[in-house]
C-alpha cells in the first residue's frame, strides 16, 4: 500500500488500480491458504485409491466360476 500511494502521488496509477490490485493480492493468499489447508487430505486421498486399485486388481485365489469343489445342499438355517 505504502508504494501505491507512492504510484498514486506521482500520477502513475490510480487510486482505484492501486485498491483493486491490493483486494487482488489479499484474496489470492486467502485462496493459497485454503488450498494449502487441503495438502494432507490430498495426499491421504491418492493413497487410499492407490489401495483400492491395487484391491480391484488382485486375483483371487479361489476360482468361483470352476464349479468344482464340496457343495453344501442341504444346508437350513
């Protein structure tokens, strides 16, 4: 701000720019903070999808689709 006014006292920038130009600043350091604030999350966030594509890729070590194996037929509950 102290430069603006400086910029404005000697007529190289409005008072208008210099006020848009500081909102400018204030508000994208509020945004940078609140993206920043998301960091951890993010990075728990690739983890836990890098786990749950590695659990959809495995292949199981039992072969339902065989028809093979000990059939339970007259099972009640």
């Amino acid at each position: 701000m102290l430069y603006g006014g400086h910029l404005v006292d000697v007529g190289q920038i409005s008072y208008e720019d210099v006020f848009k130009v500081a909102e400018a600043l204030i508000l994208g350091t509020m945004m940078v903070g609140q993206a920043v604030a998301f960091a951890p999350n993010y990075s728990k966030a690739r983890v836990a999808a890098s786990q749950i594509f590695h659990l959809l890729d495995r292949n199981p070590q039992i072969d339902s689709s065989a028809g093979i194996g000990l059939r339970l037929v007259s099972v009640k509950f």
